[in-house]
C-alpha cells in the first residue's frame, strides 16, 4: 500500500495555523501591562510547557495507534471515571469558551470597522453578532471536507496579511513604551499566553497523518510552535510599542477594559486606512479559520453524544450557546480567552498531562521536570480562578497601573 505520510514542514505550518487564531488578537492587550520583556519570558516558559504536554500527549497517541483516539477515554484510562468526566468538562469549556470568543471578537472587529456607518449601539452588535454567527456556522457545518478545500488559501493570505501588518505598525514602535512593565499584569496574561499556544486538539489527527513516527511529529511540532512563537512575538512588539499605555479610548488600558481584539485600536492609532483593510481581513481570516476547526471539533463531540441521526440537533447544540452568550455579552472576548487558557487548556491540556508523564515516569529527573511543569500549570489555573472569583482586585491594579504609567507618559 502507497504511504500517504506528511512531511514535516506540512504539518509544522497546520501546527502553526493552530497558534494564529484568537489568541494572537488577545496577546497586545493582556500583555501589555507586564511590558514586553517579561511577556517574553513568560512567552518562553509556558510555549516550552506546551510542547512538553503536547509530546505527553503525542507519546500516548503512538502507543495507542487508535484512529478514534480521544482525551477523555486517555484520562479515563489512567485516572478512572472521574478524570474521564473532567477531561470531558475541560474539553467543552475550551471549545466553547473558543467559539464564544470568536463570535465576540469577530463582532467588536467589524462594528468598529463599520462604526461611520452603523453606529455603535446594541442593535448593530446584536445585528452584526448574528450576521457573523450565520456566516462562520454554516462555513463549519459543511464539514471537514468542505472546510479543508479552503484552508490552505485562508492560511496563505494569513500570512500574507500578518507580514503587511507587522511591517507597516514597525514604523510607529516607539522603545521607550516597550520598556515599561508592571509585574502584577503577568498573572493576567497567561492564561491568553497558554491559549496562544494551544494546539493540542489535533495532535491525534497529526499522528495519525504522521503514521505514528514520534521522531517526525516532535519535529514537526517543535518547527511549528517555534514559528508561531515568532509570530506572536513580533505581534505582542507591535502592540506594546505602537499603542498608547493609558491615555485615549485607544490604549493598553483601555482595550484591556472594553475586551477588545487588538487590531481594532491599532487601527485607530496608525490612521492609514490599508493598515485597517488588512487588519480587519487578517483579523476576521483568523477567526473564521480557528471558529471552523473548534466547531468541527466540537460537532464530532456532539455527534457522539446525541447520536448520528440527529444533524439539526448537533448543529444547534453547537453553535447556539456560544451566540446567546455572545449576543448577552457583547464585550467577551478577552474574558472568554482568559478563561479557556487559564481554566480549560491549564486543565486539559496542562495538568492532566503531567500527571499521565509522572504515572509513567519514576527516576528522580523525571519527577523534577513533573514538579516544575505542574507547578506552571497549576499556578496559571489557580490565578485564573482567583480572578473569576474576585479574590485578585482587578481594578486596584487599574488603578495603580494608570498612575504609573502616567508617569511615564509625562517624562516621555
């Protein structure tokens, strides 16, 4: 029988196609706070603590060599019922927090774009949010198939796009803004950080594609975060270096309070209209690209668990939560990314793992690495929680960070 195998490089640029969707919009605003130098290192750390889960995790599929491998039967198998259900909730957290987040950020995106036109008022975000629902829903629930004749052009002009961005922001960076900080923001942007480089629902697809050769899929993996990894970083330089920290509708501060996407204020501060064009096309390819892998994830999962006869079924119970929340919670979009990495992806995609690495690991070396791991993962989901709880004041650090970075704004 003739290999059907994919090379390295395709499936390091589906990796890669993976890590740019809503996170990427997200980064600027949650983590220009921190200040780019630490963003950095907190982009290193945790990008390495995704590869390793993602090798945990890409480990287990080559021993199983299942067409149907799926997380929740993994996590049942080492850790029972009770991890089987957990992982289960995790997993519907994630993709639905996700399609929510597109459906938020798509729609504060095009009102802004259209805002001359439309106004700005809850009928046209409602209106929009439809619109958008309507459109990037009936993309998704033509299939796979249907969805996967398209990708590679959308992913071409995702690139494309991202290139005329960066290049055409540079010319605004002033360093002086890159060299602010506050280190109380870095809890805040990790969970979009996680997000950011959460791929992990495919691995099972990249295996499979792979034919099961762990050397290649490591590989082809480790070229594809390292890219993305690139591409967020040059975005997060933009961002920091192009927006103001506090002062107009269109800082840092600002952005992170209405939870915007972080084209829509570099679109105001740069004033040139091509800026705008290819923001809003690069921004809207994202998330159309992202909302149809996380739907057809998500309908798989729904077909399973209402059975296949049941088409309008699946659909509906895909794709009409996250617009109800949506269209009640216009200004999600951040909200709903933090929730996702700092909840959903630190849990399913981040403890678990390790757990599954120490169950099979007993040398002393493999228990440090577990600790270290662990404890990342673990600390980004309990500063999560503390947040959606209230136990961390959110708007004390506002405060303080506007006074300080007043301060810098004036000596500037």
């Amino acid at each position: 029988m003739e290999s059907k195998k994919k090379g390295v490089g395709v499936i390091a640029l589906l990796v890669t196609g993976n890590l740019i969707g809503a996170g990427i919009l997200a980064l600027p605003m949650q983590t220009g706070g921190a200040g780019l130098f630490y963003s950095f290192l907190a982009m290193v750390v945790f990008a390495g603590a995704m590869y390793f889960s993602a090798m945990v995790l890409a480990r287990e599929a080559v021993a199983r060599k299942e067409d149907n491998f799926n997380y929740p039967s993994l996590y049942g198998s080492y850790l029972g019922a009770g991890g089987k259900w957990l992982a289960t909730a995790a997993n519907l957290l994630i993709l639905y927090g996700l399609l929510t987040a597109y459906l938020g950020g798509g729609t504060a995106i095009i009102v802004s774009a259209l805002a001359d036109s439309l106004g700005t008022g809850t009928a046209t975000t409602m209106g929009v949010t439809l619109g958008l629902f309507l459109v990037l829903s009936a993309f998704t629930a033509m299939g796979s198939g249907f969805v996967a004749r398209y990708n590679q052009w959308l992913m071409l002009f995702l690139g494309i796009s991202f290139v005329a961005m960066v290049v055409m922001g540079a010319g605004k960076v002033e360093l002086a803004k890159m060299a602010f900080h506050d280190l109380r923001f870095l809890p805040v942007a990790i969970p979009v950080i996680l997000t950011s480089f959460h791929f992990h629902n495919i691995i099972p697809t990249i295996c499979r594609d792979m034919e099961w050769d762990l050397a290649a899929i490591s590989r082809a993996m480790l070229m594809g975060m390292v890219i993305g990894f690139v591409v967020n970083t040059l975005w997060v330089g933009v961002g920091i270096g192009t927006l103001p920290l506090t002062v107009g509708s269109d800082s840092i501060l600002s952005g992170f309070r209405q939870g915007l996407p972080a084209t829509v204020p570099l679109g105001h501060i740069l004033e040139n209209p091509l800026f705008n064009g290819v923001a809003v096309a690069f921004s809207l390819t994202a998330i159309c690209t992202s909302y149809a892998a996380t739907g057809i994830g998500l309908m798989a999962f729904n077909r399973d668990l209402l059975g296949n006869g049941r088409r309008l079924g699946v659909v509906a119970a895909t794709f009409v939560p996250p617009l109800l929340i949506a269209i009640f919670f216009p200004a999600i979009f951040l909200k709903a990314i933090g929730v996702v990495g700092g909840v959903g992806i630190a849990l399913l995609f981040g403890v678990l793992p390790v757990m599954i690495y120490l169950l099979n690991n007993k040398t002393l070396g493999a228990r440090i690495l577990a600790l270290l791991m662990g404890t990342l993962f673990v600390g980004a989901l309990l500063v999560d929680l503390a947040n959606d709880i209230g136990w961390i004041n959110t708007e004390a650090i506002l405060k303080d960070f506007q006074e300080k970075a007043v301060r810098q704004e004036l000596r500037q």
